[in-house]
C-alpha cells in the first residue's frame, strides 16, 4: 500500500496540509521536479507513494548506464535490456537446467553437475563446513500474508502481493483459476484461490507480461514472457497441460515486450500477439509468427496495448502509432479485423481533445459489439491525464466519448470530483478495463487511485475502492493492471495483488493474496539477536517487517522500500528507507520508525540523492553501532545507528558526472572502504574517506557495478560485481592487493548473468556466495570456481543475501518471489 498525490489535500501527520502543499508535491512527483530536503516537511513528502517515473528510468540507467537519460518521463518499455542480453538470460537458464538439474523446482531429471554437488556438501573439497555455510535446501519465507499495512496514519488489516499481469478463469471449473506476475511468474489456484502454486520456477525468467487461455482448450496456456515495466524476459511460451510443462520460447521480431495475447475462438491454430514492436500472428498455433501490417499513417513501430475479441473473426486493437516521441502525441488508435488479424482497418472517432497515448479496450461478452476504452493524454504533465473514455456499438468500428475528464462522479470526494485525475498522471503506467459479461451497460475502469463503475452505459460513474479505504469505500491498492470477470465475480489486479468482488464492487476481500508469495523485493535484514527477525523493501508495497516465526510480514513504511538493516545485538532497532536516501529507524522491532536521515544534506533530493537508497552495516564492530549510506556524490556514516549522519571526505572522488551505486566497508578496520559508481569506476580509501584513490581498471568492464565488499580478515582483498546487461561483459572480479590488479571471477556463474551482490561467508574467507538473475551460486575457492547453492530455489532474481556472523543462517531476497532461507 503506498500514498500517491492526487487532486486533494492530503493529510500528514494527521494534519491537513493546504491546497497550495499538496500541488507542489504533486508537481514534484508527476513532472518529476527537484525536491529538496527542506521542502519534506513542507510540502508533505513525509507521505509515502511509490514512483514509477522516477523507477523506470532507475533501473534503466542500473542496467545499462546512459540509457537513463534517454527514458522518456513516461516510459513503458520493460527497461533499455536488449533483446539480445534477453535471449541470452534465457539461454543461460537453459544450460543451468541441464548442469543443476533436480537442484531447480520442477526439474525431475539429475543435472550433469549434481553429484558433484553432492560430494561438495559433505566434505568432498577441502573446506571447514562447520566455519562456511552448509545448507541443502532453500525454504520460501513469504511473505504470505500481512495483519498490518500501515501508510502515514492509515493502518489496515489488509494482505497486498506483488504485481500482477494476467487473470483468467478456466471455463469449464471457475475454481480454477490462473494469474500471471510482473517477477513472480504464472500461479494456479484449483480451489478458487485456497491455496495457489507457482507454475514457472525453472523457466529462466519470471517476468510475465500477458496470459491466454486457448477459449477452445483449458488447458492450453500461453504466457508472454517481459513485462512493460520491469520485465527481463522475452518472447512467448506455451503449455498444454495447465502450466505442468512449457515450451521452448517464441522470439517476436526485435519485441522485448508482450502485453496481451489471443487465441481465435473460431480457429485455435491462430495466434496473435500485441508486442512493444508492433502484432504478430500466429497460423500454426504459435510455433511461428510474422508480423502482421497495420495501417497506421506512420512510419514508427507501433506499441501494441490491448487486443479484445468482438465476435466470430473480428478482433480489436489499441495502440500507439507513434510511441517514441518525447512530447506532443504519440498517435493512440484503436484497429480492427474481421478476418482473424490477417488484416486491419483504423477505426474512426477515437479522438479527445488533448489527443491519446496509452488507451485500453474492454468488450462486453454479452454482446461484443460494445466496446469501451479507456485513453490517456499523451506525455501528460499533470495528474489530469485523462483524455477520455469512449464507446463503440460497432465492434470498435467507431467511437463516441462517453466519459469526457471533466464528467463529475455521481459521489464525490475530497480526492476527486471528476474522471480527469483517475489515471492520476500515470496513464503510462495503471490501466484497467472490464465489461460486466452479463450486461453491457456497466463497465468497470482501474486507474491509480480508484476502481470507477459505470452501470448506465457511460452516462454516469462511480467511486467503487479508495487506495486507503477513505470515503466508506472498500480497500484496494493503487495502480491497476488487470481484471477478469466470470459470472458475478470480479477480480482485479494492482500493485499490491489481486482482489476480488462478487457484489459488483460494493466489497472487496484480499484473500485472494493469502499464499500468493510474488513481492519484488531489493533487500533482507536480519540479527543474530534474534534470529526470526527479518526486514525487507518491496517495490509499491513498503518497508515489512516479519511477525515472530511466521510468513507474515506487516507493513509500517509505505510506497517503494529499498535498504533495509537489523542491529547486530539488539534485534528491536531496525532500519528502513524511501527513495532518495531517506532513512527511517524503529526502536520496537519495526512497530514504528521515524526519519533518521540527520545530517544527510541530500535527503529526499532527486537531484543529488540515489532513487534506491543503500544501508550497509559494519560488521566489525561490537556494539554493531556503526553504519553507511550514500547520495550520489558522498559517503555518510553513523555511529549511532542512524541517531545522526557525518558526510565522509570526497578529496580523489569525482565532483560532477558521477553518481555513487554501491558502498562497502572491511569488517577488519572500519577506515578501509570502498565506493562502486557510475562509468564503471572504483574508489578505495584506508584512512576512513579522508581522501580516496583510484585503483587499477577493472577487466572487461562494461559498467553498471552493484556492490563492492572486502574479505572479512584482510581488508586487501575485494570484491566487485557487475549488473551490465551485456553478456559479453564481466560480472565478478576479486582483487588480493587492494585494487592494484584484478581477476575476473564469474567463470562458472550463469553465462553472462548480472551479480547483484558477492559475499565472504564470515567463518570461510575462501567461501563466496552470489546473488545472480538465476538464484544464489557458492565458491568454495574464492571464486576459481562455481556452483548453484542449494536446492528448492526457482530461477529467480536474487537481489541481496544475508549471512549470519557464525555463517549458520543464509537468507536471500528475491525480485519476484519473496524472501528464501536456507535449511540444513
């Protein structure tokens, strides 16, 4: 649950701000203006929301330095990843199937490496397996379920999930039910939602953009692999046997992106496939696609969003005709085809007035010649972003607008009035359309901040969820995605999950998400203190905290939590953070935090400060006091937990053009640190950031370092690891003299796969762990060789590991599928 500005006055504090406060800092999110640290307090930033703008181009520029500032401000594209680094990922998931084998869910044969894993576990390589962490099996920690999700002083008993993509009910037994994930891949429920269990472990990447279901085959899926914001895979693939086994990938042309796909009712063997790079079609049910021709007037690839069936061989589309441009419109259109895709004719009437960008369709089963869709201003600036929802009655041949932005709801509120904020800037980002399927003449509209019905054909619209269950209205996270409708049961998908109402959105109930464990997370904190204690940021759903021994995990800081911390000897203080180097600390085992950023000039700048905020602890010490963050252009450091931060010195760090990715510090002399940055550069200082030195260039470097950390007993040894998202880069280097020299160390790690993170085990200087897309690899030589750590992990991005001091406990976060532990 996050906190997004909206045309209203927001409460901070529990104290009403003014009209003039809130503008500000909706300004400030939406156009993406500077915020400083002094305008926190006075501009209400205190309020926490997640930022999808400011994440897009985040992670482009974290993959793939430079691409950043070529990201359009409402970007929509799954990130800068070529196509070729994703066909690459997936090449290398293969042949980590075959070495691993069994080691990976769903894999039953034995991999060609496994028994020499099994030699290594029981001593088969010289290693002290009572000093290095030994354990065999990786067991999912959630979360899967919350009783708390605070935001500012909003608290809820609600359980929130990851993000979703696809919903479809299976015809034939409504208790089966499919729904795809942004990272956490395809799940099943066979008992309407019960119990779910993922389908997609071993598939090598579970970034999910689209779902079908062939209408004349339950059960044969089809899944899009590469969603359209933060996905990493690409092409399609195909099951028919209910998701128990896939096929090989599908490539679409130069498309890294899937946004819906649709089996032909009358003719299963064709496919069509709307892609960031223009449909393709299938007529050998999706062995093999061409690209289909679209007649838009314009000379760019068009975007493909929505695909509807209108009946018999008809088909619609939305689209954007001319998606690259950075300012004025890029051309949204909606097409349609009465002959199964072979080709398409533009539709007339789809206009507005401030022109269209990203538009969605929904048809009515009923009678498919109704449609509606949902537009959004083109490269908006402001969170009046609606250019209107429209209607045709036939087939999408022509349109009519239905729901002009300034169309008052019939109940309004102190957040909106009108339909022109329920994008709320983001019409790039939150869409969702659906027709009731047993009467056309109600529709239902996701946007960012509310669920809108209207039960009258377009003539009138509704409120029917509220992102902080305000105004008697049920709870329902922000951003909406995706929805099915079977019967009288409506499901939707948000940022925070699934949700589901069988009263035509009077209730809403979360169970849906109970079990579901599909988070993107970016960080794990743990204590040996107390070692149930656990502590993570997720993106759009807050800083949570785990509750005693369970999965549960409650939310107490809201929008995107990034870094996060446990004390070493007193598991009751924790750390958490918001974008921008802003820190909040809690003292009663993360029941409350209140800012710790003291000292932190940069604080809540977008301008001087790093959008996902970095926590490192010194582990060196015994009061375990000590802790490290950073803006872009400075190292802080605390000794007192957070209370208060001292910048470093900056003498040998780079004063323009520079930012800072990653921070680490020997746990052998707390003066010996080292900064990874921007340009793929390395700085290192032994006299505690009085001044710092540049060491030797790191081999085959192609940028995008993530983490640097030193070998636990000598402080001349460091690691280095690489996210570059060009396979033919190195990922991992080792230096044993304090940065004179470097070896590259990724020989053995999945072929060509980004390293979040290397670790030393702190009983084994030689024993390394690595955080891969793939999951966690171990070296038992210092990183001369490499092998998957651990069975009962999917293929999954590992983004941060923990290790226990006495190195007898191993977490791991995961972007997709929640928080894992390692078991004896």
């Amino acid at each position: 649950m996050h906190q997004k500005k909206s045309l209203s006055t927001r409460k901070t504090n529990n104290k009403r701000l003014s009209n003039q406060t809130w503008v500000k800092g909706l300004l400030a999110s939406v156009i993406g203006l500077t915020l400083t640290a002094g305008a926190g307090s006075a501009f209400g930033f205190y309020q926490e929301y997640d930022r999808p703008t400011e994440r897009s181009k985040w992670r482009a520029d974290w993959y793939d330095e430079g691409s950043g500032q070529n990201v359009k401000k409402k970007e929509k594209n799954g990130g800068r990843l070529s196509a070729e680094f994703r066909r690459q990922m997936l090449s290398s998931a293969d042949k980590e199937r075959a070495k691993w084998g069994r080691m990976i869910p769903g894999i039953e044969k034995m991999g060609t490496e496994f028994s020499q894993i099994e030699r290594n576990a029981i001593g088969g390589l010289s290693i002290d397996m009572n000093a290095a962490a030994a354990g065999t099996t990786w067991v999912n920690m959630g979360p899967t379920k919350a009783d708390v999700a605070k935001n500012g002083g909003t608290s809820l008993a609600k359980t929130d999930a990851g993000r979703p993509t696809g919903i479809v009910f299976d015809p034939a037994n409504t208790n089966i039910i499919y729904a795809s994930f942004a990272g956490g891949g395809l799940w099943k429920t066979i008992n309407g939602g019960t119990n779910w269990t993922p389908l997609t472990e071993n598939l090598g990447t579970l970034s999910v953009g689209a779902l079908a279901m062939d209408p004349n085959s339950s059960s044969t899926i089809y899944l899009g692999l590469g969603d359209a914001f933060d996905g990493t895979g690409i092409g399609m693939v195909k099951s028919t046997d209910g998701g128990a086994t896939w096929s090989a990938p599908v490539f679409l042309g130069t498309s890294t992106v899937i946004n819906a796909i649709q089996v032909a009712p009358t003719n299963s063997a064709i496919v069509m496939v709307a892609t960031n790079k223009g449909l393709f079609r299938s007529t050998n049910s999706g062995a093999s696609f061409t690209q289909v021709t679209l007649p838009t007037a314009q000379t760019a690839v068009p975007y493909i969003w929505t695909m509807v069936w209108t009946g018999g061989t008809n088909f619609a589309i939305s689209l954007e005709a001319n998606p690259g441009v950075a300012s004025g419109t890029s051309d949204g259109q909606v097409m349609t085809t009465t002959n199964n895709g072979a080709t398409w004719t533009k539709a007339t009437g789809f206009t507005a007035t401030a022109g269209i960008g990203r538009s969605s369709l929904g048809v009515a089963a009923s009678n498919r010649n109704i449609l509606y869709a949902m537009a959004a201003v083109p490269n908006a600036t402001s969170a009046s972003d609606l250019a209107g929802i429209l209607k045709s009655t036939n087939g999408g041949t022509t349109w009519t607008t239905v729901g002009a932005p300034s169309k008052r709801y019939t109940k309004t509120n102190t957040e909106s009035s009108t339909l022109g904020t329920l994008l709320n800037g983001q019409g790039w980002y939150n869409h969702m359309v659906q027709v009731d399927p047993t009467n056309p003449s109600i529709a239902y509209f996701g946007g960012a901040l509310a669920l809108v019905k209207t039960s009258d054909g377009g003539s009138t619209y509704t409120q029917k969820s509220n992102w902080l269950a305000q105004f008697s209205l049920p709870y329902v996270h922000a951003d909406f995605h995706t929805s099915a409708m079977q019967g009288s049961t409506l499901i939707v998908g948000t940022d925070g999950g699934l949700f589901k109402s069988t009263d035509g959105g009077t209730t809403f109930t979360d169970a849906l998400n109970l079990g579901l464990t599909t988070h993107l997370i970016y960080s794990v904190g743990s204590s040996p203190a107390n070692v149930n204690a656990m502590i993570g940021g997720f993106q759009d759903n807050g800083t949570r905290v785990r509750s005693g021994a369970t999965t549960t995990f409650n939310q107490y800081i809201g929008g995107d939590g990034f870094g996060s911390a446990i004390h070493r000897t007193n598991a009751s203080i924790m750390l958490g953070s918001l974008y921008y180097s802003r820190i909040y600390k809690s003292t009663n085992g993360g029941l409350t935090f209140t800012s710790a950023s003291t000292g932190i000039t940069e604080s809540n700048n977008s301008s001087t400060a790093p959008f996902n905020t970095g926590i490192v602890s010194w582990e060196g010490a015994a009061n375990a006091d000590t802790v490290f963050t950073w803006s872009n252009l400075k190292v802080y450091k605390s000794t007192n937990y957070a209370g208060s931060w001292t910048a470093l010195g900056t003498t040998g760090l780079p004063t323009t053009a520079f930012a800072i990715r990653g921070v680490g510090v020997a746990a052998s002399n707390v003066n010996v640190l080292g900064v990874v940055g921007s340009g793929g550069r390395v700085f290192l200082t032994n006299n505690g950031g009085t001044s710092w030195t540049t060491p030797a260039a790191l081999p085959n470097n192609g940028s995008s370092l993530s983490k640097i950390n030193f070998d636990p007993t000598n402080p001349n040894t460091i690691y280095v690891s690489s996210v570059a998202a060009d396979s033919t880069k190195t990922h991992a280097w080792r230096s044993t003299d304090f940065g004179a020299s470097w070896t590259a160390i990724d020989n053995g790690l999945p072929a060509g796969a980004p390293v979040n993170i290397l670790k030393v085990d702190p009983g084994s200087n030689t024993t390394l762990y690595a955080g891969t897309h793939l999951g966690v690899y171990r070296s038992l030589d210092s990183g001369t060789t490499w092998a998957r750590f651990g069975s009962g992990m999917p293929l999954v991005n590992v983004d941060d590991i923990y290790i226990s001091p006495t190195s007898t406990l191993v977490r791991a976060a995961s972007f997709g599928r929640g928080f894992w532990q390692l078991n004896p």
